[in-house]
C-alpha cells in the first residue's frame, strides 16, 4: 500500500518550487492558484526570502499549492488516486492538501480555504506574541509534565521523540532555560502559537466560511491527524479541517494507522523531509521518498510500480 504524506507550515524553503516549474503545465497552474489565493505564488516559491515566506499568510497558501501542482507529475492527472494511491494525510495545513488529493474539495475551493486560514491565523497571531518550539528527545511523559508547568501546549505530538511546544514567547523562553532533562529545544520558523487556543478567533470565522462549501466523501483513505482515524465522510473531513486550527496534531498516531493498515512505501510531497524523517524513525522497513525535485520522480514512479494497489474506504478502517 502507498501512502502520499502533506507537509505542513516549517518545511517550506526559499526556492523549493523552481525546479518543479520547469516541468510541462506547472507554472499555469501555479500562477491559476495565485489569482485565486490573491497572492504570487510564482515568486514566492521561486524568489522570495525565508523571512517572506515565513509569514503564515503567505506560508500556508504556497504550501498547499504546491502539493496540488506537483501531486500530478507523481500520479498523473487521476484527481481521484484510485488504484495508485491507498491512504493520504496531512500534517496541520497539509491536511487541506490531503483533502483535495482525495477529492472532498477542489483545487480551488482548497486556496480560497488555506487564504483565509493563513490570514485568520496570522491575525489571531498578532494580539499576543507567541511561537512554537520543537523538544526532541526526553521521556514524554517528562516533556509534557514540563510543558505543562510552563504553561504550555503540546501543539504536535509527532513521534520518533518529537513534540512541539506552542504558546507565548516568555513561556517558550522559560522553556528554552529550563528544557526536559535529556531534551533538545529547537525554536521553529513560523509566527504563532499554532493548534492552541491562542487560535480560537481563527477557527470561530473559519466554521462559518466552512457552512458555504460543498464537499464530497473521501475517494481514498483519508487519515486525520487529530486522532489518526479514517474519516470518510466529506463534511466532517471539513469539520475537522476548521478544528484542528486550535487542537493539536497527533502525527504520531497517524504513522500508528499507517503501520496499522499495512503501508510499504510513503512518498512525502514538496517542500519534502521533515515527514520523510519522522517516517524513517517511526516506520521501519517502509520504503520512503521525500519528493524534493523533479530528480525524484523517476523514483517515485518506480515505488508506485511496487506499492501501489486499489484501496477503498470500505475496507475495515484500523483506528488509532
């Protein structure tokens, strides 16, 4: 079985998409997504600065886009995936990637959605200052009992011994100088206290945008990574869409039903690695690509050749 794997906000790069411009179709159908994000979505994948594209306005929108641009080149024009793909998630925005992989919104309906969550959260970001810090190593249980005496949230539990802290930047600073025994702290590029509460303003508008948009049910397995579950209906793969704005990702039971399910081989979508990674430690004996540049599409060819098998959501769902 293969797995096609989102990434989310944190793993774009300045110029990740360059490359993949220079393939037949790329770039019209960028520059269609940019017209309607409302932004340029050219130059940010190919020319802007970190400190541009770090902004979670522009971040969310390019990461979405160019999921759904480079998706094709990897499985052809089959929007449905069906007999190539056998499950897809996505990790925070990349969620809003899956989704239209699987079919439950379009392409367009996807942009229109990740703008006005990037700009809702970007918003919410602005009343207090916050951030998110990735702890690696350490007990768990130690790293959330020190999170939670700073008063921090667990934001991503995302296995392989990572968690992401999320909440101001004085709690994150007093983490920083009292971390877990036996942890790394690692401040993250993104603008805000993402997946907490310090979202709710986000999500409260994003539920009534989310009441105009029609959806279809899943046309694959589709995991959500809230829990990890299978979710095949489309209004509910929306619902949580919205929610998990301001509840925590758990990555670490979404690789748990992959390894359930019996996923082979994993192909991470651009900007590609940190998923791929996490994969690497928590999958083992799981063939993984993380799809960097147009290089890797041979490879990816060649795992669909291997991995691939028809899947439908009415298999038994393994849960998580």
């Amino acid at each position: 079985m293969l797995a096609i794997v989102c990434p989310g906000q944190g793993s774009q790069k300045p110029g990740f998409l360059a490359s993949w411009l220079e393939l037949p179709g790329v770039r019209d159908q960028l520059t269609w997504l940019s017209a309607t994000a409302g932004i340029d979505l050219v130059a940010h994948g190919t020319t802007s600065d970190a400190d541009t594209i770090k902004d979670t306005a522009v971040a969310q929108p390019l990461l979405v886009a160019a999921g759904l641009v480079t998706l094709p080149a990897v499985v052809g024009h089959d929007t449905a995936l069906s007999g190539v793909v056998g499950v897809t998630a996505g990790h925070s925005v990349g969620e809003i990637t899956a989704s239209a992989a699987a079919g439950v919104i379009s392409g367009e309906q996807a942009m229109v959605f990740v703008r006005e969550r990037g700009r809702l959260m970007a918003r919410a970001s602005a009343v207090t200052p916050t951030g998110m810090t990735a702890v690696l190593g350490g007990e768990v249980d130690d790293v959330l009992h020190t999170l939670a005496s700073h008063g921090l949230t667990p934001a991503n539990i995302n296995g392989a011994g990572q968690i992401v802290a999320a909440g101001t930047l004085d709690q994150l600073a007093a983490l920083k100088d009292a971390p877990p025994a036996k942890a790394k702290v690692i401040p993250l590029a993104v603008a805000g206290a993402f997946h907490t509460q310090h979202m709710a303003s986000a999500t409260d508008t994003l539920a009534g945008y989310a009441r105009a948009i029609g959806t279809h049910d899943p046309r694959i397995r589709l995991l959500s990574n809230k829990d990890g579950a299978e979710v095949t209906d489309g209004t509910e793969v929306l619902r949580r869409l919205v929610t998990q704005v301001s509840s925590p990702v758990r990555w670490d039971l979404t690789m748990k039903t992959m390894r359930q399910l019996g996923v082979t081989g994993l192909i991470e979508l651009p900007p590609a690695g940190t998923l791929a990674g996490l994969a690497k430690r928590e999958l083992r004996g799981v063939e993984i690509l993380a799809l960097k540049s147009p290089d890797d599409l041979d490879a990816a060819a060649r795992m669909i050749r291997d991995h691939a098998a028809p899947a439908t959501t009415d298999d038994t769902t393994a849960g998580a």
